[in-house]
C-alpha cells in the first residue's frame, strides 16, 4: 500500500514540476531531505532508465543526457552550488548506448556520441555540432587530453582532434600484450592505460603503454568483470563473486588501493575520484535503493528507498563526495536529484 500511496503521488505531482515536453527550472533549493528533486521530464515511454548522467569537476556540476519524448537525446547541466541550470542544450537523434563525455576545461565538455561529437558551453547553453565523418565507427572511445580522443580502429588505436582535421597512429593493439580495450589516459598525458583479456574473454589484467611507443611499459594479472573511469588517474573496478560482487578503488598513478565486499551486485555503481565513498543502486519490487558504503573502512553507511519508479543505472558524484546525482522515472515521467550524502555521517 505504502508502494501503490508513493507511486500516485508521484504520478500526480503538479505540472510546476513536469515539462510538458520541455525541461522545467530546475529547483535549487538547499532543504534537509536526503533526496532533493531538482527537476522534472517528460520522455520516452519506459526510458528513464537509460539517462546518463556525469560529474564535470572543473564545473562543480552535472551533466545530463535524457531520452526526449522524440525518441532522441537532450542534453542539459545544473550546478545546484553554483546555482546555474542550462536546459536543452542540444537535441539528438544518437542513441545514448554509445555515448562518452569528457570535461576540457571549466564550463566546457565534449559529447561523442554515434553521429556527432558536441562541443558543449555548459554555463552559456550552447553547443556546437560536428558530425562524424562518412563511415566512421567509434570503438571504445576514449578521451587522450580534453581537445582529441582514442578510438580503435581494427588493430589500431587512433587519435582524433575533435574536429577530426586529422587521424595519427597511437600504437599497434597487436604489440600490446592481450589488448582488449583502452581504459583511460593518465592526466599527464604520457600513459594510456588498457585491460587485458583471456582467451576465454574474461578481463585478466591490466597493461599500459607510454605516448609514442607501440610496446607494453607494464602489465598486471588482475582479474575483473567491469571497469568504470572514476578521474584521470583511478577507476572502479567490480569483480563478481559467488556471495555477490569485489569492488576494488585503484588509483593508478600513486598505486592506492581501497576495496569493500558486498552482498548486492549493485545495477549501477560509483565512487568519487579519492575513493573514499562508494554509492550502488539496485532494483527492489517496485523502487529502488541506493546504498552508501564507506570505501576507507569498507563499512555500509546506510541506505535510502526510492519506492516510486525506475532508477537509471547511470550515477554521478560530486569530487567532494558529498552530493549523489541519480534519475529515477515511471512511464514518460523522470527526475533528476540529489541524494545529500552527509547524511549518511561521510
């Protein structure tokens, strides 16, 4: 009952809050809720769970892609400490399943996605749009520093400016020991780091190779099922288990290490760039939980229902890991907020 009073308050919040097709102000209001609704959309039937979302650190805010009620993609970026909110920055017709989002500065990002690479003027709302070229196929897109990206192209791993005037050589994957996929471009520029594979398919271990050269500077076994870019420097990585799932903080640069078992293989999962708070999400019935884990001492902080919707997967935190962005819709109806984390005594 409680489920069913929830799920119809939410169907009925008043209009202030849903666009009817257009995306609302957004309510930056500073209350003492754990989560705090900052705006509503309308949007494709069913699809709130594919709304992506993205922590843009030299911004101090958000960014957003949502699927429109078109079937397309919006875009928009809110910085709730900042007080700044720019709606609809652009329209799409790309699919967010081949989406990637870099920060090149403050106020400034790039969006990739299967048709075109925006540059993106967060604070002013603007973007400017550059299709791919003609028979272009992205492959494990990965940005190298702010202006170009990496893309693997057969046995290549290519570079291309944003405006993609020109194409160089990376390096040769057949000379990278079991090459599977880039992970991320160190901050300084000097290594890129890949993950390995077995040949049974399974991640094994993790490579990296310095810029300008075509071989192996060091590889690790390390055994893991997923991986997550969490900074510059330091991924997230889930290696599942027979009780549940192995979440392991590394940064690569200075080789700090935090880890923390749980029970719950979280359906969405993300930890701020020093590693110190871990946030999952899981479906439960008709809602959803998000849980708040303490990766320094791998304690669980607490956890907080979301008993009205779907919860997209997709999760964003604030680099002071006081503040969680999440999504959460039923039918055409979704919304962005916060989850204030100091709450759970982080």
């Amino acid at each position: 009952m409680k489920r069913l009073i929830c799920l119809l308050l939410f169907l009925l919040t008043p209009l202030s809050l849903f666009a009817c097709g257009e995306e609302e102000q957004p309510l930056l209001k500073k209350n003492t809720e754990i989560f705090s609704p900052l705006f509503g959309f309308t949007i494709s039937q069913g699809k709130a769970g594919e709304t992506r979302l993205f922590y843009m650190p030299e911004s101090d805010g958000f960014l957003y892609l949502l699927p429109n009620e078109n079937g397309g993609v919006s875009c928009g970026f809110v910085s709730p400490g900042r007080s700044i909110s720019s709606e609809a920055i652009f329209q799409s017709e790309a699919t967010l399943a081949t989406v990637t989002v870099w920060e090149n500065g403050r106020d400034r990002a790039c969006v990739l996605t299967d048709q075109e690479l925006y540059t993106v003027l967060l604070a002013e709302n603007g973007a400017h749009r550059t299709p791919l070229p003609e028979d272009f196929a992205l492959s494990h897109p990965t940005d190298l520093d702010g202006v170009s990206f990496i893309n693997q192209k057969d046995s290549l791993l290519l570079i291309h400016p944003v405006d993609f005037a020109e194409t160089y050589v990376l390096a040769q994957t057949e000379s990278l020991t079991d090459f599977a996929e880039p992970i991320l471009a160190a901050s300084d520029g000097k290594k890129i780091w890949y993950a390995r594979r077995s040949g049974s398919g399974a991640y094994k271990g993790l490579g990296c190779f310095n810029y300008g050269e075509s071989t192996p500077a060091s590889t690790e076994d390390f055994a893991f099922d997923a991986f997550k870019p969490v900074s510059d420097n330091a991924v997230l990585f889930t290696r599942k288990t027979e009780n549940g799932a192995l979440y392991i903080y590394r940064n690569l640069e200075t080789g700090e290490i935090r880890s923390m078992v749980s029970s719950v293989i979280f359906e969405g999962v993300i930890c701020d760039p020093a590693g110190k708070v871990l946030c999952g999400s899981v479906t439960e019935g008709d809602g959803a939980k998000v849980h708040v884990m303490d990766l320094a001492t791998g304690n669980k902080k607490g956890e907080h229902p979301l008993e009205y919707g779907t919860l997209s997967p997709s999760l964003a935190i604030s680099s002071d890991a006081k503040t969680l962005l999440i999504a959460i819709g039923t039918g055409d109806r979704a919304i962005i907020g916060t989850v204030d984390l100091t709450h759970f005594g982080l």
